[in-house]
C-alpha cells in the first residue's frame, strides 16, 4: 500500500541530514570568522594610544593585529570548505529524495522522465543556490552582527544604538516582497517544466519531425517555451532586484542618519563623542549594516524557494518479494476503471488457476492494456479488486511483458539479474530456456546490450524480458501485445515458448495465431465497456 508524506526542506531537515561534528566546526568557524568588523575597530580606536617612539609596543601591536587578521581569513577560508562539504551532503540527499518520491509516483502508469531529470538537476541547484548556501551566510552574518554590535555599543551606546536601529530597514524591503517572490518562483519553475518536457518529446520523436518535414513548426514550439520560461526567470530576477535596491536605499538611510547625529553631537558637545568615535563607529557599525544586509539578502534567497521545498514522499509498504509458486489462483473481481471522469470498462470479472492461459482481445480504446495494468498492479481500480492467492494484488506477484521491454546499458547478465545476486549456472538456464543462449555470441552473458536494447530484435528483447520472470520463477506472466511488431515467424516463436511454458498467463492481443489457440487449449475472451465476454 502506498503511503504519502510532505517532507519539508527546513533548518529542521538541514540538522537531520548533517553531521553533528560538522555542524558545531560550522558554528565555531561562523565565530571565529566574524571578527574583521571587530578588529577595524579595534585597530582605530587603539591607534591614537600608540606610543609610536616606543618601537616594542608598535611591534607587539601589529604582531596582534596580524595574528587577529590571520586567524580571521583562515577561519573563514575553512568556512567556506565545510560549507562546501556541508551542501555535498544536502545536494546528495535532496537529489535522492526528489529521485526515490517520483520512483513510487502512480498518478498515471508513471512519471516523465524529464519531470525527474528537472528536479534532480534545474530544482536542486536552485535550492542549493538559494536555500543551502544562504542558510550557510545566514550563520555567518549572525556572528559577525553580534560581534560588531558588542563594539558599537561598547564605543558609544547611544550614537551606536541610533546605527542599529536604523540599520534594521534593511530587512523591510524583504518582508514587503516575499509573497511576490513566491508567487515568481512558481511561476519560473512551471514554465521550466514545460520546457524540460518539450526538449524531450521533440528530442526523441526527431525522426518522425525530420519525415514529416515539420521541424521549423517544432522548433517554433519550443522557441516560444523557451522565451517564456526566459522571461519568467528575468521577472523572477527582476523581483529579487528590485527588493535589493530598495533595501540598499535603506543602508544609505542608515548610513547617513547616524553620522549627521554624531556630526551635532560633536558640534554641540554631547554624550563624549568627537570625531574619532564617528570614524570608528561608522566603520565597526557598516559591519553591523552589512551584516544586516547580508542576511536581509540571504533571507530574501531563502523565502523564494518555499514552495519548491516541499516534496511528496511515496513508500510502498507492499513492495515486498513474494513467493510466488506458492499462488496458484487469480481473481478480479468486479474491476471498474475511469480516467479523466470518462468511463473505461466496468464489472469485469476474471477467475484463473494454476497454468491457465487466456487471450484478451476486444475493440481499440476499449481498455485492454489499462486492464493489464490493472492485474499487474501498477494501476488502481476505481471499484473492485484484484487478488494474487489470498492477498491483493503487488507489483512483485507478476511479469509484463510489452512490445518494448525494459533494458537498460549492461550486460545480459546485468540485464537479467538486475543487480541481484544470482549463480552463473541459473542465468544460463534460463537463458537457454528461451532459446537466446545460441544467439548472443561466444560469450552471451557478457554480450552488452545499448540503452533501450537497440542492439537487440524485438523478439530478443521480448524473450530476455521473459527470462527475468522465469529465474525468479513467477507464476503469472501478462502480456501486451507483445507481438503486433514482429514478423509470422518471431511472433509464432515467442507464443509457442510461452504458451508451452507452465505458468499462468493472460495475453492481450488484436491479432490471434488460432492454430497455437487450439494446439495449447487457450481461452479467448472479447473486453467490453461493461465487461469479459467468453468466446
């Protein structure tokens, strides 16, 4: 059964995902690291102490200073490392977070594959840009804020809590623009999608667009997808900008207010102030307005990736190996199916045991294959259910076979253990079995097969697809028209392996061979709207 949550990529979700070591060497670099604004400060404020005839005082003054300024850069150099390693942690799990929710998705038979490559690649860097990294500076800025602040204050409270005040616009701008920001980022991320999904239909119907002589029309197509997802990332950008500038009008205010108050302070003899302390102040304190800017920015980052920082995480509790020569009947029962609020077929009911063999055929668009997948598992009926044995149906109870399996770039021993461990003499087996073990060369289980199986026949293909069923011995085998694209003579071969095969199996098909129907004794029945019909 498929269970749904929201995981939320949060500060919460960051500390679960990294290290505990890593995140304190984070927080004492972020200290460490924060001191520049402090020791301008220092610096002026302790020159006019200097007893510069006194060449051991200079000497130890500046050796500090060196050291404080050393310590400093070196600091924030590791900062910027562990930052680096920190991401390398989130990105790894982000990018299988978005990879493993997707994997389980089924609204539909499955999910595009160019949705998958969008959030592994375009929407995790955009987080990693403007949510990891920030999140990073957020802890920097954090420091280097309350270390100067102590200074500020320290030098004159009162001159140096108008520059803190007033240094607290910075962050209006952000909390005024962050609804629009969302509203922008969703927007983009939408129209980069479409974008995605256009490159890849055109990209793998190229031959067809070439045929049809239509490719200027194609092109068109995605000239314009393109110019929109462009200026969907221009007006993102423009919001982001435009929230900027207003708190950079902000940091002029900030700047200007408190040095015209300490410029009447000193005229007028107020609260100690004098020239130095403007020029000290001003100087610690725009470490101050800085850092406040700094983190104004980063929370501006931060806020713009909300939306896509919530994920749909599917598990599959049933997912689960079953042995399957221990289920010898399959029942379904009263199966109704609709999509789009269109219904396809109702009240269809099927009762098979053990090495029984049907055909299914009936009208196109009449639902055979989304029947199949019904009975396969990988699709949810409306009402009524399927059942393997005594339990509801799982994806692991059966095969199904198409007129283009699944292989992927590996050897046929990959192709057919997918990864699991099993022995050589097993493989050859079934490999034999379905008469491939002749045909794949010298060595057959190194023989590598190209993405897609393009280096194989259809009837290859079909029949290694086969032979991944018979070496985990499955019990039922479901087939979908696996032979309308193959020749008389493949087609007669692939039926007569399967049919002779002691296994329970339903075929959808249009094109019946009723010689190997009369031969192995398979029962035909018609799919309608309102159910099976026995022939």
């Amino acid at each position: 059964m498929m269970k749904e949550k929201e995981v939320q990529i949060n500060l919460k979700w960051v500390l679960s995902v990294l290290p505990v070591n890593l995140i304190v060497i984070i927080i004492i670099l972020a200290i460490t690291s924060s001191f520049e604004g402090v020791i301008n400060g220092y610096v002026l404020g302790q020159m006019s102490n200097i007893a510069f005839h006194n060449f051991a005082n200079v000497g130890t003054f500046l050796l500090l200073v060196f050291t404080a300024y050393l310590v400093t850069y070196v600091s924030a150099y590791l900062f910027l490392l562990t930052n680096q390693k920190a991401i390398q942690y989130l990105n790894k799990k982000l990018k299988y977070t978005f990879f493993t929710s997707d994997f389980y998705q089924q609204k539909g038979l499955s999910v595009s594959s160019s949705d998958v490559i969008n959030k592994v690649t375009s929407i995790s860097n955009q987080i990693q840009r403007q949510y990891f990294q920030p999140l990073f500076n957020l802890i920097q800025c954090l420091m280097t804020i309350i270390s100067t602040t102590v200074v500020v204050l320290k030098t004159n409270l009162l001159l140096g809590l108008i520059y803190i005040i007033l240094s607290l616009l910075s962050m209006v701008p952000n909390q005024i623009g962050k609804k629009r920001m969302n509203q922008k980022t969703d927007s983009w991320s939408e129209y980069n999608s479409s974008l995605v999904t256009i490159m890849k239909d055109i990209f793998q119907g190229k031959n067809e667009i070439r045929k049809f002589e239509v490719k200027n029309l194609f092109f068109k197509k995605f000239t314009h997808a393109l110019s929109e997802e462009e200026e969907k990332y221009f007006q993102l950008n423009r919001v982001q900008f435009s929230v900027q500038f207003c708190a950079w009008m902000c940091s002029i205010i900030a700047d200007i207010i408190p040095m015209g108050v300490g410029l009447l302070m000193v005229a007028y003899h107020f609260g100690g102030v004098e020239i130095g302390t403007i020029v000290t102040l001003s100087l610690t304190a725009d470490h101050v307005l800085g850092g406040i800017r700094e983190f104004s920015s980063c929370q501006t980052q931060i806020t713009s990736t909300k939306n896509i920082r919530n994920i749909k995480i599917l598990k599959d509790d049933t997912d689960q190996a079953v042995n399957s020569t221990s289920q010898n009947q399959l029942s379904v029962n009263d199966v109704s199916f609709a999509r789009d609020k269109k219904l396809i077929f109702k009240h269809v009911n099927l009762q098979m045991k053990d090495r029984d063999k049907v055909i299914i055929t009936g009208d196109s668009g009449v639902g055979k294959s989304t029947l199949l997948n019904i009975i396969s598992g990988q699709l949810i009926p409306d009402s009524g259910q399927v059942k393997f044995g005594e339990s509801p149906i799982a994806l692991s109870d059966s095969v199904l076979i198409s007129q283009k399996p699944w292989l992927f770039k590996g050897t046929i021993a990959e192709n057919l253990s997918l990864y699991q461990h099993f022995s050589k003499e097993k493989l050859v087996k079934v490999l034999k079995e379905v008469h491939l073990w002749e045909e794949l060369g010298t060595q057959p289980l190194n023989f590598e097969v190209e993405s897609n199986g393009t280096n194989l026949s259809g009837g290859q293909a079909q029949r290694l697809a086969i032979a991944r069923g018979l070496l985990r011995k499955k019990n039922l085998f479901l087939l979908d028209e696996i032979t309308s694209s193959l020749d008389k003579e493949n087609a007669e071969k692939i039926r007569t392996l399967i049919y002779q095969l002691p296994i329970m199996m339903i075929e959808v098909a249009h094109n019946i061979d009723f010689n190997l129907v009369k031969k192995y004794k398979i029962k035909i029945y018609t799919l309608t709207k309102d159910g099976i019909i026995d022939e």
